[in-house]
C-alpha cells in the first residue's frame, strides 16, 4: 500500500496482500455495507501494481435493493424545500474542502495521478458542488400573465425521479462530482456506479455528503462491471443516466438506456486538436501544448493530442521536443513528478502498440518513451512523453484516442487546412488556437465545428455556470452536463395553464374590476 503525506508528498511503501485488502463498500439506504459479491476486481496502484482495494461486482439483489431505496426516498426529498437542498450543498462543498487532500491521496494511490493533479481533479469537481448551491436561482420557471382574456402561464421545473451516473477511471472525483450534485439538488435521487479501477474517491465523497445530512437513500453507491451498466440501462425506476468513456460504451449505453425511455448524456472519445500559428507567443504555446499533451500521462478526454504546426511555426517543433523531454515521470506521490503511470499495463500496451504501428507507416518518432523504466518503481505502467512527427489522416495515432502521453504533430502551411483537418475529424470535443491575431482567432471561433474552443487556451473546459459541450462524435444524448444544460436534463418542465375569470369570484368577494 502507498502511503502518502499531502503535503510533504514523501512516499512509504507498504506491501499489501490482496486477502488482506477490504474491498469498497456499497452505500444502500444511508448504510455503508459490504456487498456479498462471489467475484471481485482488483485495484491496483498503478506505479507498483500493490493490489489496494477490490471491487464487488454487486448482485442483482443488491442493486435493486439501492434503486428500490432511491426510488422510496424520492417521495420525500422531491418535495423538501429548495433552501434545505442548498443549505446541503454548501455544507458538501465545505466538507469537501476539509477533505480534499484525503481525496486526492486516494486518487494517487488507485489513478497513479500527481498530487496537484489529483487536488485538481477534486477542485473541478468541486466548483460543479459551488454551483449546485445555488439551485434557487438555476431551477426557476417562468411564467406570462394574460396571454389571453384571464388567462396565465406558469411553468416549473420539477425533478424526475431516480438518476443513474456511470463514471470513469480518469477523473475519479470530478466526473462523479458532474453528476449527482446536479442531480440532487434539482431534487432527484441517485444510483452512483464509480469506476471499477478506482472507486475509494467516490466513496469518500459518498460519506461526506451523508455527513452534509443528505437523508437517507437520496444517494446510493454500487460497484460492478457490464451486469451493473446493464442494470442500470434496464432498471424501469431509473429515468436518466448520465455517462463518461468510449465511444463503444457509451454508444452502447445510449442505445441500450434509451430503448427502455431513459434519458441519457453521454460524453465518449476525442481527438482533440491544437493549431499553432507563427505569430503565437513561442514559449507560452510550447508550455501549454506540453502540460495539455502530457499532463494526467494524457489520460483525459480534453487532452490536446493532435497539434497542426502552420507555416513558420514548424521551426518550433524542435524546441517542443526539447521542453517535453525534460519531463520527470515517476509514481504520482513523488513531489518531483509531472506526470505518473498509465492505469493499467492492458493501457499502455495499447498505446505502445499504437506508437509502433504509426512508425511502420511512416512516421518519425522524434521523443521516445516506450521502455522507460523507472528504478524506484519497476512495475509501474509507465509510458514516457512521446511525440510523433509526420503524422497523416490514416494512421492509427491519428484515428485512435490513445489515451496516453503521446502527441502527434501535423504540418500545413494555412490556417484554412487546419480547420479542414480539425472538421474532417469525426470528434468536436475540443480545440485550441495560438496565435496574436484576433481577426484569426475570430475566423478560427466561427469556421470550427467543435463544441468547446479555446484561444490561447490548450483545454477549454467550461467553468460550471456554463456547460460541457462537446459535439459530434464526442457526444450523444438530449442535454450536455452540468451548468443550465444540467439542470434540463435532470428536470422536467411542467407547464401550468390557468384561466380565473373574475365572473366566477364567489358572493361577497366583491372588488372593483381592474378590466374595463
């Protein structure tokens, strides 16, 4: 077992055996209980390969037993005042805040991640909690007085019922973090599936809201694999189920939850692309581009993997490959550490297999990171930062998300075949152009058909009064996540039409009509 000091980031290793590891509890009904699962998924870290928790793959007993206490708590918690649902989230956000190096301890030891990634990872998640507090003005109707002779129009936001959220590996508290609050605080109940790879996060932030004195039964924490997403997907209680991850899951589980009425979002894959143009500030765009390639060993959907050097800008690939080289890998505890293992040795190979497979086609590998080996930790899944030049359409590090710490570099000599290159793409998570000029940042914004843009910015996530909004083969579903498009998507508009006509006031009731 890894343990670490947050704040001194030293490291001890202790060597834990997998009978002798707790696997990660459920939470059903307001109770933190062991699942009587046969069969269970080892936790690995992934610097040292210690197995550090198990997960239950859940039985199908006991993820009725969590949609059933949902749906029973929804009765009451629909129906509590707003003011109750806020004053829970800012006692969350709160405890969150005590915790979040108790968080991100855990995502280091089961993600591999940096510590100031890690508290990164809880801090994004945390700002969604922020916004969630002020449900009082993000679920409000609207209404229309006299839109005929008598006649008004109210309509409410009202929760739908028992909410669904399907989490990944990369961001074992943020993406978690996307979901429920949001959910919760529109006054719908919760079934929680975290990753199987790294689930401890999601239950420490389980426990801190029970601590925030969220009832019981609102949140509800299972674990498993494919029979647990196909539970979910099938579940007739379950009315909306958020998801992030590949395009084959989360096809899947679009297909599959909306043929049995549910609503879904779903955020899958992404290539994103960066453009860098000869006029960008040179050192500013190098240090973007390497902390956006590389950061996370590039294990997060709005990476910057793909970057298109324009015109005189190809003089600056050599000074990009000098800057990524100095790049420390190691365990994420290691204070000296950029960036840490990959999450599973299946990851890297894959990758590996990728980077091999663009160098038979053609490409040039100028950094290379396969074989690296890091002495303190020799089992680790690491993958040094690698950067591919000469990279085409048609190869597989072009069509692939890999997923890891490899960048693919791109020649052209206008900014118009970038933005063809980038529309041609089947992703529109994100993109990002470098440059001084705001009339090519301006032409960039509008000719791109991808849903979050940054300019001068290599990963444009939208702060939480906005919305995620990735596009194209990046998303599918009704509403994106979090911001006003979560609120839409974990409530339902009831419209109310009224007509009060004042010949019909009761006797003795009298007053002058304000109609003449």
């Amino acid at each position: 077992m890894l343990r670490l000091s947050s704040r001194r980031f030293h490291s001890t290793v202790f060597v834990r055996h997998a009978s002798n590891v707790a696997p990660a509890k459920m939470l059903i009904n307001g109770a933190f209980v062991e699942s009587k699962a046969t069969e269970f998924i080892d936790v690995h870290n992934p610097a040292t390969q210690e197995v550090v928790s198990r997960t239950p793959k859940c039985t199908q007993e006991e993820l009725q037993a969590a949609v059933d206490a949902a749906s029973t708590a929804f009765k009451s918690w629909s129906v509590q005042p707003i003011g109750v649902r806020a004053r829970i989230m800012l006692k969350y956000q709160e405890l969150i805040r005590r915790d979040q190096e108790k968080i991100a301890a855990s995502i280091v030891e089961e993600n591999g991640k940096t510590f100031p990634d890690a508290m990164g990872d809880v801090f994004r998640g945390l700002e969604v909690v922020e916004h969630a507090a002020g449900i009082g003005t993000l679920q409000m109707g609207e209404s229309l007085h006299d839109v005929a002779s008598n006649v008004d129009i109210t309509s409410h936001l009202k929760p739908l019922g028992v909410c669904a959220g399907i989490a990944p590996f990369n961001f074992p508290a943020m993406i978690p973090l996307w979901m429920f609050p949001m959910a919760i605080a529109c006054g719908n109940t919760f079934v929680l599936k975290p990753s199987e790879r790294d689930p401890g996060a999601a239950m420490i932030l389980a426990e801190l809201l029970q601590e925030a004195g969220l009832p019981d039964g609102v949140l509800n924490v299972v674990h498993g694999a494919h029979d647990t997403v196909n539970f979910i997907c099938d579940a007739p209680a379950i009315r909306a189920v958020s998801f992030v991850g590949s395009n084959t899951v989360g096809e899947y589980i679009h297909a599959r939850a909306t043929a049995t009425g549910k609503r879904v979002q779903s955020n899958m894959a992404a290539k994103n692309h960066g453009v860098i143009l000869p006029d960008a500030n040179k050192e500013k765009t190098l240090a973007a581009i390497v902390g956006a390639a590389f950061g996370a060993s590039g294990q997060r959907c709005m990476a910057l993997p793909v970057n298109i050097f324009v015109g005189d800008a190809q003089e600056w690939i050599g000074d990009l490959v000098e800057m990524a080289g100095r790049l420390k890998i190691s365990a994420g505890c290691e204070k000296s550490a950029d960036f840490g293992p990959m999450i599973s040795p299946e990851a890297k190979q894959r990758a590996i297999d990728i980077i091999n497979s663009s160098e038979k086609a053609g490409a040039k590998i100028l950094l290379d990171g396969r074989g690296i080996t890091i002495a303190d930790y020799p089992d680790g899944n690491f993958l040094g930062a690698t950067i591919i030049d000469g990279v085409t359409t048609s190869m597989e590090c072009y069509q692939e998300e890999i997923f890891g710490p490899v960048l693919s570099i791109m020649r052209v000599d206008t900014i118009d075949e970038a933005i063809e290159l980038i529309n041609n793409n089947p992703y529109g998570n994100g993109t990002a152009l470098f440059t001084r000029s705001g009339a090519a940042a301006r032409k960039f914004q509008h000719d791109v058909d991808v849903g979050q843009v940054g300019i001068n910015l290599p990963i444009p996530v939208p702060l939480p009064m906005f919305s995620f909004t990735g596009s194209r083969g990046s998303f599918v579903g009704s509403q994106h996540f979090y911001g006003k498009e979560g609120v839409k998507f974990y409530t339902q508009i009831q419209t109310t039409t009224a007509n009060w006509s004042e010949d019909d006031i009761p006797s003795g009731l009298t007053f002058e009509s304000s109609r003449k």
